[in-house]
C-alpha cells in the first residue's frame, strides 16, 4: 500500500499525517539569532498514553500553539469521509491501538463502540434472550393460557423483559 500524506488540521503548514498512521513536520523556517533558519522535517515518535492510544505533541511557535492529538484522531479526520462528523468515534477494527491504519479505522456511533467493546473485547453477551426464544415468547404469549410471569420464569428474566418482547418494545426487528 502506497503512503499518502495530508495535512493536520489547525496544523496545516507544519505537519503532515499518513494514511499509514504515521505523523511528520515539515521543512520550515524558525527565527534565530541572526535572523532564520530552515529546520528539516522528519517523521515524528509517537507516545502512548495509560489507556493505550498513541498521541503526538504538535507546536507552532509562531502562534504560541501546542496541543496533544490523538494519532488515531488526525488519520480519521483525514483520510475518512466521516472523520469529523459530531457523535461519531473512531474504532479500530483489529482492537489494536497501535494500529492507526486508515484502513483499520472506521467511525461508530458511541453506543456502537461501547456495545462492539463490551461484546468483542470484554466478552460480555448484553442480550437476555435469543431471536429464537423471541420468536417462541411471541408464539406461546399469542396462544393464550400464559402470564408474563411464567413465561419469564422460563427464561430467567422478569416479566418486565417478556412484557417488552411481546409487545415488541424490544426485538422489533425479529418477526
């Protein structure tokens, strides 16, 4: 895969992130004491931080400016059509922070990336009930001669959870 580079936003003129996950400056000129000097860009070294995600320190002398970024961050905003759009995070597919590829990055919704990470990375199953015991709920609640109650019994969830099922409150999607 070939490296493109694109410009960091509010850092334009100075660094450059890739596609790869990669963060360099750029050529410039800094004042020194005899008037200015040009400062070789090079590809920067990147820091993690105690929850694991890689970030950089970006400076801009002219306008006094410092601020940390999230690799992970610059590449969405960058190289994905929805980088920057508001209620949306960043998620790596593979789990691996370190991995800052754009083609490991996608943006989820935040309840979408809560439930990917619960279920994918803790290994909690969140749901009660599967489509198939949905489906035999729905059919034994419709035949009549039984109560929310002996119905959750069965299941071992309250009637609170049947009740919801039946009336398709939950499981909407299950016919």
């Amino acid at each position: 895969m070939e490296e493109i580079w694109k410009p960091i936003k509010g850092f334009e003129h100075l660094y450059q992130v890739s596609n790869m996950g990669r963060i360099k400056s750029l050529d410039r000129y800094v004042k020194n004491g005899n008037g200015r000097r040009i400062v070789r860009g090079k590809i920067l070294s990147l820091r993690h931080n105690s929850t694991g995600y890689l970030f950089v320190t970006l400076y801009d002398s002219e306008n006094s400016k410092q601020r940390d970024i999230y690799v992970h961050k610059a590449v969405a905003d960058a190289f994905l059509d929805n980088g920057q759009t508001p209620g949306l995070t960043v998620d790596h597919r593979d789990n691996d922070t370190f991995n800052n590829c754009a083609a490991n990055l996608r943006m989820l919704s935040q309840s979408e990336n809560s439930a990917r990470w619960r279920r994918e990375i803790k290994g909690w199953d969140t749901t009660k009930l599967k489509p198939s015991q949905v489906r035999w709920i729905r059919y034994r609640y419709s035949l009549g001669g039984v109560s929310y109650k002996v119905l959750a019994e069965c299941f071992q969830v309250s009637w609170r959870t049947i009740q919801k099922v039946v009336k398709r409150d939950t499981w909407k999607n299950i016919i």
